[in-house]
C-alpha cells in the first residue's frame, strides 16, 4: 500500500477528531451528549460495522486467518498483562493500576476500526473484529482484576450481552453458512454501520475536549505509560508478527490494532474502582494525541 494514501487516511481521521474537539468547545456538543453518542457507537454502529463485515462467501482460508488474529490477541493481551507486572512495580497502587490497564487494553475498537476499514476496507473490519472479540474478553475479566483484586461474576455477564460479541457470533454465523441479508436490509445496516467512522472520532475529539491543559503534561509516569501504550507494545506486536511470518494485512491488522491509543473505558474503570481517574484521563488524552504521529509510523512499517 502507497505510504501516503496510509498517512492521509490517518490525518483524515485526526481532522474529523479535530472537528469534533471545536464543535464540543463551541457548544454544539454538551457534556451529556457524549455519553450518549458513545453508548450508541458501543451498541449500534460498531457492532453493525462488524455484522455487515461479516457478509461475504466462506472461505477456509479466511477462517484460518481470523483464528490467527484470535489467538495473537490472546497471547498479546496476556503478554502486556505479565510485562505490567515488571514495569510498574515501584508506583503507589492506584497509579499502578491505570498503568498496567492502558498498558494491556488499547482503543482497537473506537480507534481501530475507523482506521482499519479506511486501510483495508471491510476485510480489515472482518479480521479485526476477532482482535477486539478477545480485548473484550480480557478486559472484562483481567481487567476488572486488576482494579478488585478479584473476578465480579456479573462482569462474566458483560461478555456474553456485549453487542460487539454477539455480532461478532452472528455474523460468523452467517459467514459459515454464507447466509447473506436481503439487499434492502444489509444497505440499511451498512449505511449505519458507515457511521461508526466519523462519529467514533468525533467523539474522541469530544472527549478530549474536557481535557485541563494546565494539568496536562505533568508526572512522568504519564509520560512512561504513554511510552509502552504506544511504542513498546507495538513493537513487541510487529517483532512476534515478523517471527511468526504473518502476512502483511494480518500483520497490519494486528500491529495497528495493537499501536492504537489508550481504551476509553479505562476512566471509567479507573472511577469506579478507586484508581487515579485523573491519571487515566490524561494518558487517553496524550496517547490520543500522539497516536496521529506513531500510527502512521508502524502503518510505515507494516505496508511500505
């Protein structure tokens, strides 16, 4: 894939997170809107991007692939689990537990998606879908973990009602059976689903406008977490990737997956389990920022 064609579709992206950022500061966008267009990029148009992404003849070969995401995902987000333990060991607990959270769990869903689809279409949706179907998985278990010290059972429950999950389950479904929708229906799907793009950006744009620049850029440890989100967890993707000789959409899927900013919900987490929110919130606001220049970095890497 040409270089450029990778870094103007990253700085379309940046631009439409921009635009978002100025409507929020306008006033166009209020504080409760954003959860709301959240929620419903969450349970509406992300998991209809993954469904329609599914809608094509079933091929062997496809299926092997998606299992080779699958099982890298696993093994990355076990592997980011174990290296927390090394890197953040002297921090007081409640900074060490957003560290090794951001450090695992990367915004491969709000973030990945957009940018996949804009590189590889719905294919790079399709195999990205098995990448965030095992981020879900680990997020609800390891990392309400990291935050309790132990597994709630009812966040076992979050997995399995997730709507990205089961659009994943019924759109693989549909891809072993080559069940294909009525025309009229997957249209209707699709041109929602075409939504998850621009909008997801526009709210991070949005969130990152409640950001306080004065407080922004303090502590190193907002400064080492945003390293090993963005840098040192890529790299370690795009080595295991070489060694493994993955192919280069596999490849790109995986690594660019991995290289995407710190997850969304690691605020949230962070609340309601008395982690340092105001840390966490700054290092989804950097990382956010800095990914403009690092993914098209590792896009460099994994397509030129």
């Amino acid at each position: 894939m040409n270089n450029s064609i990778v870094t103007t579709q990253v700085f379309v992206l940046f631009v439409v997170m921009i635009i978002g950022f100025a409507v929020r500061k306008i006033g166009f966008l209020s504080s409760s809107s954003t959860p709301i267009l959240s929620g419903f990029l969450l349970n509406v148009t992300c998991p209809l991007t993954i469904l329609t992404s599914f809608q094509m003849d079933y091929s062997r070969p496809m299926l092997a692939a998606a299992g080779q995401v699958f099982a890298f995902s696993l093994f990355l987000h076990l592997f980011a689990f174990l290296i927390g333990f090394v890197l953040y060991r002297p921090y007081p607990e409640p900074t060490r537990k957003v560290l090794r959270f951001v450090t695992i769990f990367s915004n491969c869903g709000f973030m990945g998606f957009p940018l996949l689809e804009s590189l590889y279409g719905k294919t790079g949706v399709f195999y990205g879908s098995f990448y965030v179907f095992a981020f879900h998985l680990f997020i609800w278990t390891i990392g309400v973990r990291i935050f309790t010290g132990q597994q709630d059972r009812s966040s076992l429950k979050k997995v399995v009602t997730n709507p990205n999950i089961i659009a994943v389950g019924l759109g693989m479904v549909f891809f072993l059976l080559s069940i294909k929708l009525p025309a009229p229906v997957h249209s209707a799907l699709a041109m929602v689903g075409a939504m998850n793009t621009p909008l997801s950006m526009l709210v991070v744009g949005s969130i990152l406008s409640e950001i306080r620049f004065k407080e922004l850029f303090s502590g190193f440890s907002l400064y080492y977490g945003t390293f090993a989100r963005l840098v040192m967890i890529p790299l370690c993707s795009l080595f295991i990737t070489n060694l493994l000789g993955f192919p280069p959409l596999l490849q790109g899927v995986c690594v660019l997956s991995t290289a995407t900013p710190a997850a969304a919900l690691t605020t949230a987490f962070a609340e309601e389990h008395n982690g340092d929110s105001h840390l966490a919130s700054r290092l989804i606001f950097l990382s956010t920022v800095l990914s403009m220049g690092t993914l098209p970095f590792f896009a460099f890497l994994v397509n030129g």
